[in-house]
C-alpha cells in the first residue's frame, strides 16, 4: 500500500506555474497542518507527561531521526539550554550519518537498523531516559531499531510519524501520528511532513 507521504502531490505541472500560483498553493497546503496537529495533541500530551516523569527522576530525552527528521530533532534539542536554561546534555539529538549528516546527506546511513542502538549506547541510555523517533515515512531502519532496542530494555519510546499504520507508529510505546496528506512536491516531506514534525517538537521540549 502506497504511503500518505509518498501519494502523488494534488498538483500538476508545477514548472508551468506562476510564481504567485505555485507560492499561493504551497500555502495553501501548509495551512493544513497546524489543524493536523491539533488532533495528535492528546498523543503528544501522554509521551509529554510519560517523558516529564522520567525526567523528573533524572532522566534525559533523546530525539533520533535521518535526513530533515533528523536535523528537526537537533535544531530543536539545540535550543533548549538557552532557551530554558537546562544543562547541554539534557535534551540531545542524533542524525543517521553523524554530524557530517547535518549539512550533507549521508548515503545509505538510514538504513543501517544497528547504527541508532549504537548512538544511544555512546551515550549511555537508562531506564529513566526517553527516546522519540522521527520519520515522516515512519519505515526508518536506523529509527526503528533504536526504538526496538529502547523497547527491549524498559526505555520509554515515543514516535513522529505522518503515516498511520507504519512500522514506527506500531514500535513506539507512544507513537503520534500527524495525517498531513500528500506532499505539494510528490514525496517531499522536507515540507507539510517536516513542518508538522516541527511543531511536535515545539509542544514537546516546551
């Protein structure tokens, strides 16, 4: 079955387009999203209340991801200490690839389902820690095997997603699933997927 992030955009021809019409529809699409999200916020509440817990206890949260969702996850980790004044270390996030994945793609590096297991352990991840996975597709190798793993060993795991029913939604203990539809750029979840995922991590590390 052909995934909700990966069906063909509602849209046409967008190299004969306008500049005013293509800017006009990519808006109009984005406008979508904040109401998507709205109906994940009960989801979103039960892995914010699980992971306060946990951090309360001492515990860290760790946001793992490839590609934009991965990015997503480290702008967002890299913001909390000035925004709220927590200690660096407390809310980290980790990229397939490693920091060169940041600026340039790493091929191949999401499909390694060892390598997040093996980020986390560099870290030495507790029970009292909490892991959320991001992956607009939901079907990430490196993202889902870290969360197997988390799972596992008693390690709360939460899951950013836009497509229900996919492999990421069923392996986190708290998955949150934002239904954005089809991307305006076929397949591009830089964009209503990566804003979406954006959003969920504002309420979350606020």
């Amino acid at each position: 079955m052909l995934k909700i992030t990966e069906q063909p955009s509602r849209y046409d021809h967008l190299e004969r387009m306008d500049t005013l019409t293509l800017l006009r529809s990519i808006n109009a699409e984005d406008a979508g999203v904040p109401g998507a999200v709205a109906l994940a916020i009960p989801a979103i509440e039960a892995l914010v209340d699980a992971a306060a817990a946990r951090m309360a206890r001492g515990g860290r949260l760790f946001y793992l991801g490839a590609g934009t969702s991965g990015r997503l996850g480290i702008v967002d980790a890299s913001e909390c200490p000035p925004t709220f004044g927590v200690p660096h270390g407390l809310v980290v996030g980790l990229i397939a690839g490693g920091d060169a994945a940041i600026r340039k793609a790493v091929e191949f590096a999401e499909d390694d389902r060892e390598q997040g297991r093996k980020d986390l352990e560099e870290h030495a991840i507790g029970t009292d820690d909490t892991v959320i996975g991001i992956a607009a597709s939901g079907g990430t190798p490196y993202v889902i095997g870290a969360l197997e793993h988390c799972n596992s060993v008693g390690i709360l795991t939460g899951g950013i997603t836009c497509n229900p029913g996919s492999p990421l939604a069923l392996t986190a203990t708290h998955p949150i699933v934002v239904e954005v539809g089809p991307e305006f750029v076929t397949g591009s979840t830089r964009m209503k997927s990566g804003t979406a995922q954006k959003l969920v991590l504002n309420m979350i590390s606020t």
